[in-house]
C-alpha cells in the first residue's frame, strides 16, 4: 500500500502515543522509549522524537538525542529509527530521512544511529555508511519467554541449571526491589569494578534510571548468609526485558548469579515480557576477547544469539557532514597509537 497525501512527519509530544508507536514497530527497543530519552535528559541530551504517520498510523519514527561534544551539535538515534516492514513503513522511513536532511535538528553536520537491523540495507540506499565506531553491543542473545517457568530452566544449558538448583540448596536468597535498592545494588558495581580495573557510573545515575522507569524496573540482589553477593538491575520495556548492569561478589561458590538471572526472567515474564535481551555479547566470541567470560555466562541461558549491522552515520550536511565521521576515525586511531596500542581503532564491540 502507497503513502497517502497524509503522510506526515509530527514531532511526538505524548508519552503513550510515543511508546504504543514505538512497541508496534518490529524493531521496537529500549533506546526508543519515552522513558529513555528522559533519562538521557538528565546526561545533558535533549530528545527530539518523530513520528512519520500515514493518515493516523505511525509508519516510521525515531528518537534522536542531541548535545554538544566538544563544543560541536552531536545527533544520535540510539536503537533507531524505527519503521515498519512493508510499502508504507519503508516510505516513511524515506521520508523521514529526507526530513533529516532538510532540517537538520540541532545543526548536527550527521546523525549517527544503531538500528536493529542485521544488514545495512535499507539504510546503506539512503545514505547511511558503517560509523567508525560502535555505541551499543553488535551482538546479543535473546531468550524466549513465552514457555512456562520450568521450560524457561529447562532451556539453561545443564551448568546453569546445576548452579541454579545449587544456589537454592544452598539457601541463596533473592529479592526483587525498586530505587531502594539503588545503593547496594550500586556499592556492589563499585566493587566489581575496581575487582576488573574500570570505573563505574555514580550512584546518581542508577537512582535516576530507577525512578523514571518506576514498577519497570528492579533491582535484584541474591544473599547468602545475610551478605549480597551478586545483583541485577532489569528494565522491561514493550514485550522486551532487558539486563542491563549486574555484578558479583563474596562468596560466588554458591551460584548467585544464575538464580539472580532466573528469578529475574520470571519476573520479566510476569511483567508482560516475552523476549529477554541480555544486552550484549562480543561480536566475535573468541577466547582472546576481553569480554569472552561475559559471552560464557550469558551463553549458558540459551537463547538465540543476534548480530546487528552496527553504528551507522547519515550526513547531513554538506562536506563537513561526510567529513566529520573520517576526522573522528584519526583521532581515534591517533589516540590508541599515543597510548602505544597501535594506530588503530580498539573496539571490543565491534
């Protein structure tokens, strides 16, 4: 079906036409919430949201986040945009790029974006290219929470359904709290990470999430003997859940994490869920790979394992729009080489 002359580009201005836009569309995802791009607002990103509607149906949109970097407008769709997969929604998708191009929100020279799509087309006919580097994970596993909760366990491979029963045998314990919890939930990341040699967000940070999100987010802390010794913090949006941050520590002999995980599944599925993302693996899963004991344990849920086309820039402007993105590659490479890591880009993600 063609577009009619109604097709239009709206600037979205209500949270639940926004988000029922958004969850209709096949790709709908987290970054394209409502809630989310409020969140970011208070990182210093303005939200712009489009809607492109064929007479009163949402066709195609995205959320697009703007700020300066360094003194220059940065535009970024996380996650987006967002279309339908049929005549209409591809239009809209077109005409939402050419809408782009001829307004260009905060005079961003390019936007950058991380679509849910697993090869660059549509998006490399319109003008899209691969970024020079990647935001969000390019690959993930998503596991499936339409069975029952004994087929949810039974899809574990049999190491984590061992360690499941384990933790439960042993007494591990897990509840399931909300912003209450952001302190030891947020003491316990800060332990983990000074444990792996990085930095953590501030506690502010896990409050704010927590409250915006409200009854869709919680916070799940596993004790044993009255210690916590692992958390997770999940956020479901849609028909998707989401693990977005966990951490471990004390006594790990007893498996906390693999209960924490299952109860929060259960959850998830409670709440409406009926896919649960857990929000990143390496792309290439190799042994040699930083972030190859994160694959190991997410890989243990089952689950299917999705690799996306990755970051991609839109210029917008002329020259300096396809510039921006070969200038931003330089200085990155020129980075890793000052740090004596080669003249080249270090990206785990990619």
């Amino acid at each position: 079906m063609a577009m009619t002359a109604e097709a239009r580009v709206m600037v979205a201005t209500d949270q639940r036409q926004w988000n029922d836009a958004v969850n209709a569309a096949p790709r709908a995802d987290l970054l394209q919430s409502w809630e989310w791009g409020e969140f970011k607002r208070l990182g210093g990103w303005s939200p712009l949201r489009l809607i492109v509607a064929d007479g009163d149906t949402p066709v195609a949109g995205a959320q697009l986040l703007s700020r300066r970097v360094m003194g220059a407008p940065s535009l970024y769709a996380p996650r987006g945009p967002w279309w339908h997969d049929d005549e209409r929604g591809l239009v809209g998708l077109e005409t939402l790029i050419a809408w782009l191009r001829r307004e260009r929100p905060s005079g961003a020279p390019f936007l950058r974006a991380d679509p849910l799509i697993v090869d660059q087309e549509p998006l490399a006919a319109l003008g899209f290219r691969p970024a020079p580097r990647q935001i969000q994970p390019r690959a993930t596993i998503v596991i499936d929470l339409t069975p029952d909760d004994e087929a949810i366990l039974a899809a574990f491979n049999s190491r984590v359904r061992y360690n499941v029963r384990h933790a439960q045998k042993k007494g591990v314990e897990v509840s399931e709290g909300g912003v209450e919890d952001a302190r030891p939930f947020w003491e316990l990341l800060n332990a983990t990470a000074a444990r792996k040699g990085f930095v953590e967000r501030d506690l502010n940070y896990f409050t704010q999430l927590m409250e915006i999100f409200a009854e869709n987010a919680r916070i799940f802390l596993a004790r044993y003997e009255g210690k916590i010794v692992y958390g997770a913090l999940i956020v479901v949006s849609g028909r998707n859940a989401y693990y977005l941050y966990g951490g471990s520590g004390g006594d790990r002999t007893v498996k906390p994490s693999e209960l924490g995980q299952y109860r929060a599944m259960l959850w998830a599925r409670r709440r409406g869920a009926r896919r649960y993302d857990m929000w990143g693996i390496p792309f290439t899963p190799e042994p040699d790979n930083p972030l190859y004991t994160v694959y190991t344990f997410k890989s243990g849920f089952g689950g299917q394992e999705v690799r996306y086309a990755g970051a991609l820039d839109l210029p917008l402007a002329p020259i300096i729009g396809a510039q921006a993105p070969a200038l931003e590659a330089l200085a990155l490479k020129s980075l890793s080489f000052a740090r004596g890591r080669g003249f080249r880009i270090e990206d785990h993600l990619a």
